[in-house]
C-alpha cells in the first residue's frame, strides 16, 4: 500500500526551500558589489560564498555535539517544527546584521552576517529534507525533494532580480556601481520575513515528530537484510554521499559565482548587467527539478510524459517574464530552449531512478563544462549556464542514496550531509584561485568542475551496488511505483 504524499503539510514546508535559494543566488549579485567597494581579489571576493556555505558545516558540528552532549537527537528531543522555526529566527539575527555593517562600511560584519544567515539554514535543513522524505512514500521520497528544489530555484531565480533591482535600482541608468548603503534594505526586509515565517511554522500542522526505523524497514526488500550498525558511519552509501554532496555543492555554486567574472574579462559585461545570466543559472536549476518532481504527482504515466516536457519550459516562460518585467533585453535567451532538449532526454532516460539520474546528468555535466572551456563568446557563456540544468536533480539522488537504509542514525546522517555543503565555498574558492591569470585563467578554471561531476559519475555507480547488498533497489522501486 503506497503512503499518499500529504500535500497541506509539504506546502508548508517548502516555504523554507525558498528562502534558502533567495539568499544562495543572491550572494552571486553580492560578489561582484564587494568586490568593487572594498577593492577585493577575485579569491577574497569568493568569501561571501565561503562565510556562507561553510556556515553549514558549522552548524553540522553544532547539531552532532550537542546532540551527543545530551544523549539524543536534537531534532527528536525540540522537535522537528521547532527545528525549523528556531533556525528561521537565527537567520533574521543574520540578515538584520546587515545594517550596522552597512552603515560602518565592514566587509567582515557582513560576511558574519551572511555566516549566521548560514547557521540557521544548516538547522532548517537538517530537519527539512527528512520531512520532505517522510510525509508520503519514501520511495518517491528523491521525487518530492525535486520538487521542493524547484520551489527553491524559484527563489533563486528571483532573488539576484530582486536583490540587484534594489541594489542596483537608483543607478541603473548607465551605472555599474553600488554603495554598500543600498544593501541595508534589502536585507532588513529578508529578516522581517524570515521572523514572519518562523510563526507560521511554529503554528502549522507539520509533525514535530517522525519514526525513522519505520522509514528504513519500508525502503528495503526485506527486513533480513537492513543494516543495524552501532554507528553512522559504519554506512558506506553515506559516508561516500558525503564526499558527492560537498563536490555537488561546490560546482553549483563555483560554476555561478565566478560567471560574473568570465563575463567581464572575455565578454567585457558590466557588473549590473551580469544579473539576467546569473539568473538564468538559477533558472536551469529549476526548469530541471520542475521536470524531475513530475514522478511526486498521482496522474496517468500518459499525462506524467506531457509534463515531462512542459514543466522545464514553464519554468524557462518564468525566467523570461521576471526578466522581461525587470526590463532586461531577453532577445538574446530564446536560443537556450534549444539547450532544454538535452536536460528532458537525460530526464526521460534515468526513469526516475536516483542512480541513473546522477549518472547521466554527471555525464552532460562533463560534456557542458568541456565546451564551454573549449569554446567562445555567448556559446561558451550558455554552455557554462547550462551547468545549472544538469546540477538540478543531483541533490536529492544524492540525498536519497546516502540516507536510504540509515533508520534510526538518518538525523545524523542528514546533519553530516547537510554539513557537506561547505563545498560550496571551498571549491568556489578553489575555482577562484586556479583563476589566477598566472596559473589557469577564469576560462580554463572550470576544470575545477569536471573533476566534481567525475566523482558524482563514481559515486553514481558505486552506491547502486552499495545498496543492493542491503537490500535496497531503487530501481525496481520507483519504476514499479509509476
């Protein structure tokens, strides 16, 4: 008997997907901005993702100690609405440190607030992905964190408009600068929001509590075979997941944040016109995971491949009404619809399976970054882009596969995934370095993430076999579930 998906509570939810992809993406319009005004390097600039992502992990190492200090899972013991709602409130304490920041001209008080916006996503994380896993089939489980992640590329996709129309807003009539000033409001706003957010959730119906053991006993084909290990790390589906996460991570963000940079040196595009593109990155991430969620709903297999192509070019129509509203010339995107194709194919040929999925996309991933390394002008720019179709449904076929058959050790198992985020900022910073015009140069950085969608192509094959000796098969789960 399948468990219905229960639709009130994962509305709820993924509210919180949202901000997280707002304030991501906004960190690539952030970059460039404090780069100029505090005359940074391009690998100094790259600490606004490093304060940001490595706050995860921070977080992470919090959650584990003080879950072992007081001999129970955190989120067990303070629930896992509470969760959530507390991490909302720390957040706010981030983005409101903006202002003094602003107002005495301090990089450093605004990457700690960026660091503490982090800190409190690391919590809001940790107890949300389980969630999204849990309330419905956890066999469908990778298909309903899809589409979380479109909600929250979604976010991403408004966010650097957003944040660059008030940034930018006042000077962009041939302008390229910003004062730091201009970045206090914007930020204030996020942090009354963030607040606003923790009350709904302190109030809605989302369960405070889940039985994991039950969720394990579920995925695997028989109870003979599900592993009771004394400790997490006794797993190697999870472990190895940890190394895909932060490698994931890392060439999602690199790959966006050092775009406004190539653009400049090899296309000479001014910082306020990077917005559109950064944009479209984003986007990508979510034209890919609105296609990926399709398998969630309850609708005929003849109706589920109609949506299979619809659904990325309804989020692509999203990304060129936003753009068009935000007055960009939106000419010179209607040539990527064709790029699209690629990502549907690679969706219809992994049949819902995590492990084919993470395959095929690492593979397109490889071939993207290629091109764009040995290639020109707007084709390259696109081709770089276009990493953000084939990164879209990576997290949770990565999530999926490093959680499945944890039972009662998956709280653990997801804040040590949740800490791996930090790639995102050392390998944005690695990127950043590698950049240097005495080494490999901005263009020829990107090797930086072939090496990452190499090991994803690894840990693809690896953890399929991994888990089979556990029982677990997703293939002939979510194929027969559709």
């Amino acid at each position: 008997m399948n468990q219905k998906t229960n639709w009130s509570q994962f509305g709820t939810l993924i509210t919180v997907f949202f901000f997280w992809g707002f304030v991501a993406a906004s960190n690539d319009i952030l970059i460039p901005v404090f780069k100029k005004a505090f005359n940074l390097s391009q690998v100094q600039s790259q600490l606004v993702s490093f304060a940001f992502y490595v706050a995860y992990t921070v977080g992470s190492i919090i959650y584990f100690v003080i879950s072992k200090i007081i001999g129970d899972d955190l989120l067990n013991k303070i629930g896992y609405k509470n969760g959530i709602a507390l991490g909302l409130v720390i957040s706010a304490i981030g983005t409101l440190l903006f202002y003094p920041a602003a107002n005495d001209g301090s990089f450093t008080l605004m990457i700690t607030g960026l660091f503490i916006v982090g800190l409190g996503f690391s919590l809001q994380q940790i107890a949300a992905n389980p969630l999204a896993i849990v309330i419905g089939d956890p066999k469908t489980g990778s298909q309903r964190l899809n589409m979380a992640g479109g909600v929250n590329n979604f976010g991403t996709t408004i966010g650097p408009l957003l944040v660059s129309f008030a940034i930018f807003g006042s000077v962009s009539a041939g302008g390229t600068t910003a004062s730091i000033e201009s970045v206090k409001v914007p930020y204030l706003i996020l942090g009354v929001a963030f607040l606003l957010v923790a009350v709904f959730f302190k109030f809605s119906s989302i369960p405070n509590k889940i039985d994991l053991e039950n969720v394990a006993a579920k995925e695997a084909e028989s109870d003979s075979k599900v592993l009771h290990k004394a400790s997490v790390f006794q797993y190697p589906q999870l472990w190895l997941g940890m190394i895909g996460i932060f490698v994931y991570v890392g060439v999602e963000v690199a790959t966006a944040s050092n775009l406004p940079e190539y653009m400049r040196q090899h296309l000479n595009t001014p910082t306020d016109k990077v917005a559109p593109f950064v944009s479209l990155y984003w986007a990508s991430l979510m034209m890919g995971r609105w296609t990926g969620a399709v398998g969630a709903f309850d609708v005929s297999m003849g109706a589920k491949k109609i949506l299979n192509f619809l659904m990325p070019y309804l989020a692509f129509a999203v990304f060129l009404i936003v753009n068009a509203i935000a007055q960009h010339d939106i000419s010179s995107f209607y040539v990527y619809a064709f790029v699209i194709v690629a990502m549907i194919v690679g969706d219809i040929l992994s049949k819902g399976s995590p492990a084919k999925m993470l395959l095929i996309f690492s593979s397109m991933g490889i071939t993207a970054m290629i091109i764009g390394m040995l290639t020109s002008g707007m084709v390259s720019v696109f081709a770089f882009i276009s990493v953000g179709l084939f990164c879209s449904t990576l997290w949770p076929c990565i999530f999926t596969l490093a959680v499945a058959g944890l039972g009662k050790h998956t709280n653990q198992g997801s804040s040590l995934l949740i800490m791996m985020i930090m790639g995102g900022g050392f390998i944005s910073v690695l990127q950043g370095a590698v950049a240097a015009d005495n080494l490999l140069g901005i263009q020829y950085s990107y090797i930086v993430g072939v090496a990452c969608f190499a090991y994803l192509a690894f840990y693809a094959i690896r953890s399929k076999s991994i888990l089979k000796s556990q029982g677990i098969d997703y293939d002939v789960k979510v194929s027969g579930g559709h």
